[in-house]
C-alpha cells in the first residue's frame, strides 16, 4: 500500500551566501594549517570546507509536506484533524509572530532567509502547543493546500 501523493511539497534551502560563506571557512581551515605545510594546507581546506557544508546543508534544508492526512514540517508530523485555521503571513507580520508575539510554546520551523510565513492553530485539546509557525515560500500555496485536504 503507497502513501497517497503529496498535496503540496516544498524544500527550504540555504541561500547562496551561506554557501559562499562555507567555502570561506574552508580557505580560512586552509591558511590556519598554512604554517604545517601544504598538504595540511589542503587537508585543512577540504576538512573545513566539508564541515562547513554539512552544518549549512543540515540546518538550511527543511521540508514541509501535506500528505496522507498529516502536515510534515522538518521533524513534525501532525495530523490535520489536529489543525485549525491557517493565517498567510506577509513578511512584517512574520517577523512579529517570530519576536514578540511569539509563544515559547510553539513549534516553529523557522527558517530566517524565508520572509514569508503561514501560522496553523493547533485545536488538539490534549496538545500544550497553542500553534505551528512555518517558514514558507508560498503561505497561500500551503493554506490552500491544508483546506483541500481537509475538505476532502
């Protein structure tokens, strides 16, 4: 038995500036070794540049699914009978929901370079989380996509 197809998919990545700086820390690895010679001078650059782009590949890349009944973002799987509302959030307003009006008892996949946001109620009564902050390209794109499920 497959899990049916996914409603809606989308993968955050890194920016490229944190690529460019990844490769930066490796130059630096490189010439913090310069002194040993230049096969440290190389194997530091290839350690540094390849931790740099492990850190920055596992924490820039998240993604958020709406498939089989369930909300997946990063980590999370929550079932949609689990969600209420959802609320597209532009770019001011998603910076107010990540500061000060944010609840330290939410689940926010939050991703900085991502200006735009969609913020999901939680109605699961047994659920301390009072609701989910995500990070997203395209807020109404993934809103549209929970109340599809949901009416199906």
């Amino acid at each position: 038995m497959q899990p049916s197809a996914p409603h809606y998919e989308e993968r955050l990545t890194a920016p490229r500036s944190w690529w460019l700086i990844a490769a930066l820390v490796g130059v630096a690895g490189g010439l913090i070794l310069l002194p040993f010679g230049p096969p440290a001078l190389l194997g530091g650059l290839i350690a540094a540049t390849a931790v740099a782009a492990v850190v920055v590949s596992s924490y820039g890349s998240a993604r958020i699914r709406v498939v089989a009944g369930s909300l997946v973002a990063g980590d999370a799987r929550i079932p949609l009978s689990a969600l209420g509302e959802a609320e597209v959030l532009d770019a001011e307003e998603a910076r107010a929901w990540r500061s000060y009006k944010a609840d330290t008892r939410a689940f926010m996949l939050l991703r900085s370079y991502v200006p735009t946001a969609l913020r999901v109620e939680v109605t699961d009564p047994a659920d301390p989380t009072p609701y989910l902050y995500l990070s997203t390209r395209d807020p109404k794109a993934l809103a549209a996509a929970l109340a599809a499920v949901r009416a199906a």
